[in-house]
C-alpha cells in the first residue's frame, strides 16, 4: 500500500463568487416583492466556474472558511499582532491622554 494523502481528513476549500443572477442578494426583485433566487437558493453564492449550487451545510463550511480567511487579512493588512504583548501599548500611541498623547496607566 503507497503512503499518501488519505481523503476525507481535511475538508476541501471550494471557490465561491457571488449568483450570476441575484449579484449576491440572495433575492431578486418580483412585480410587487422580492423573490428568493433560484439560481443560488437564497444564498447569493454559487461554486466559480461551473455555478453549482452548494447543499446548506457545506454552503456554511465554505462561508466559514472565507470568513477566516478575510479575517487573517484584515489582521495582516492593519499590523496588528495576533497576540497582545505588554509592551506594544506603550510603543503606539492610542490618544487617550491629555491632548491625545499616550495614556499608558501608569
């Protein structure tokens, strides 16, 4: 037996983009309301490329992960550290002093 990846252990990411039809609203606009769309379910996000619908619990999975994904971004892209250091509140100002200098506690 070859050693090698064992499907199943780790969930695959699939490529989400918004429903080609509701622009990803989840709704449309009807005569009088707005409509669930069709084309997505309701969710406004369909697999990129082959617009398939996903079932509702890999539809959260998926969601989930692109959230987390969205989040190591913003972390990244604002240079805040992940963990909190003692040290980091005295070295950036956070203008709660007097004249919005450095408040530190002290």
């Amino acid at each position: 037996m070859q050693k090698g990846r064992v499907p199943g252990f780790k969930r695959e990411r699939i490529e989400l983009e918004p429903c080609s039809i509701c622009a990803g609203k989840a709704v449309v606009k009807g005569l009088f309301y707005e409509l669930v769309c069709t084309g997505c379910n309701g969710s406004g996000w369909v697999v990129w490329g082959s617009k398939l619908v996903l079932s509702s619990d890999e539809l959260v999975t998926q969601l989930s992960f692109k959230l987390q994904h969205a989040q190591r971004q913003i972390a990244a892209l604002k240079g805040l550290p992940l963990m909190s250091e003692p040290q980091s509140q005295y070295e950036r100002s956070n203008r709660l002093g007097a004249g919005g200098t450095n408040y530190t506690g002290d």
